[in-house]
C-alpha cells in the first residue's frame, strides 16, 4: 500500500448511501474513502483539511484511501 505524501483535496463527494464518499487528490484524481468501517471519519478529516487548506499525507489500497494525516 503506497503512500500519497503533501496532498492537496480541492473536492469531496458524498450521497446518501452507505459508505460512498469520494475527494479528489489534486494531481492524482478521485479516491474513495475507504469503505471498511472508516469511511465517516476519513471524510471528516477530508472536509477538515479541505476547508482549511492543509495538506495530507494518505496510505491508499488501490484507489481506497484508508489511513489519513492532515497537517
């Protein structure tokens, strides 16, 4: 699982199903919020480092992102 480091999410997606929530990684594309128990609490810190303009650094699973740093 590689890790994407000093990221930019300039968008995130969500609807009302279960677990479907989606930021897009300036430069790389969408990744889905990773949908095995986390997918709440990554797309807080996604909203957080969106709205704030920081950076992240996020350990992906193919086009999942499941582990996720703001700074």
């Amino acid at each position: 699982m590689p890790w994407q480091n000093g990221k930019k999410l300039t968008a995130l997606w969500a609807n009302n199903e279960a677990n479907n929530a989606w930021a897009w990684v300036d430069g790389i594309g969408w990744r889905k919020c990773d949908w095995r128990n986390n997918t709440t609490n990554l797309l807080i810190l996604a909203a957080h480092a969106k709205e704030n303009d920081r950076f992240v650094d996020f350990n992906e699973d193919g086009e999942l992102m499941v582990e996720m740093y703001v700074w």
